[in-house]
C-alpha cells in the first residue's frame, strides 16, 4: 500500500511539471496560473516556426503550438504604481524550471509589435515536454527567448 502512495505521488508530480507557473509582482505578491487559467484568454497558433540559435542557425522546427499572448496575461497583473509613466521603468523575466532566463521590457510588449506576438505556449504537439513554455516568434534568433517549462515570470523595477 506504501509503494502504491509513492508510484502515485510520482505520477501525479509528473502530470503536473510544466502546467502552472507563478508570476510575481513588484509587490511581490504571487499568483499561480495554470492551464486552466490561460483558457480563459484569447488561443493563437503557430503552425510552424523555425527554431535558431544565438548565430541564427536552424536546430528545430515548432509545429502546431498553441499559446496565449504574454501581453493578455500581463495585463491583468495588479500594480500600485499612481503614473502609467512609471511602468516604462519595468522589465519582465521569465524564468524555466532549469533556471534558464529571457528578459522583454514592458514597453516592448505593450507598445512595440514584440507584444502582438510573443506567446506563452500552453501546448504544442510535437514537444509534450517542454510544459508552458514562453516565445517570442519574430525574434531574429527564436531560440534565445524560447522558455521551456516556464516556471516563474517577474516583474521587476529597474533600480
């Protein structure tokens, strides 16, 4: 009975990698969001993306991932700042579970193109493991902000 509570423990910490992740505000408050969570906004495709490294050299190919905007989910995050002026002074980190980090600055996804396309991937058919994952399609080289099982994205204040 023991062995069966672990075997399930273990399958259930399996299913659940890579399905949520917290973002964390400048106030440090923290909200998990799960996929559950992401249905609620408006799905895009990409039907097929050339994955290249820092050199723009090819290493994969992204197919059939679904994702909703980073943008969407950003902007229902809370802050207490008076001046709309204010948050041009913000950047936002997105962090994977194996630590990895890509940065975007709040203007760039709230007032450049980068924020009409730069997706949280909630599933993609050809890579069941890369969980939630986060990319920005039309960098020059998409590999350098493609965020495999996203674990955390701050907000944070440039000192």
């Amino acid at each position: 009975m023991k062995n069966l509570a672990v075997i399930m423990f273990i399958f259930s910490s399996i299913l659940s990698f890579g399905q949520s992740f917290e973002i964390i505000n400048p106030d440090n408050e923290k909200k998990v969001m799960t996929l559950d969570d992401l249905k609620a906004f408006q799905k895009h495709n990409i039907k097929s993306l050339k994955i290249t490294n820092h050199l723009k050299e090819y290493k994969s190919t992204l197919e059939n991932a679904n994702g909703v905007l980073l943008r969407d989910v950003l902007s229902k995050v809370a802050f207490k700042e008076k001046s709309p002026k204010v948050l041009s002074e913000y950047y936002i980190v997105c962090i994977a579970e194996d630590n990895y980090k890509v940065v975007f600055s709040w203007n760039e996804i709230f007032n450049t193109a980068v924020g009409d396309t730069a997706l949280i991937i909630t599933d993609a058919k050809d890579r069941p493991n890369d969980g939630i994952s986060t990319l920005s399609p039309t960098d020059f080289a998409t590999g350098r902000r493609y965020v495999k099982n996203l674990k955390t994205i701050q907000l944070k204040k440039v000192d």
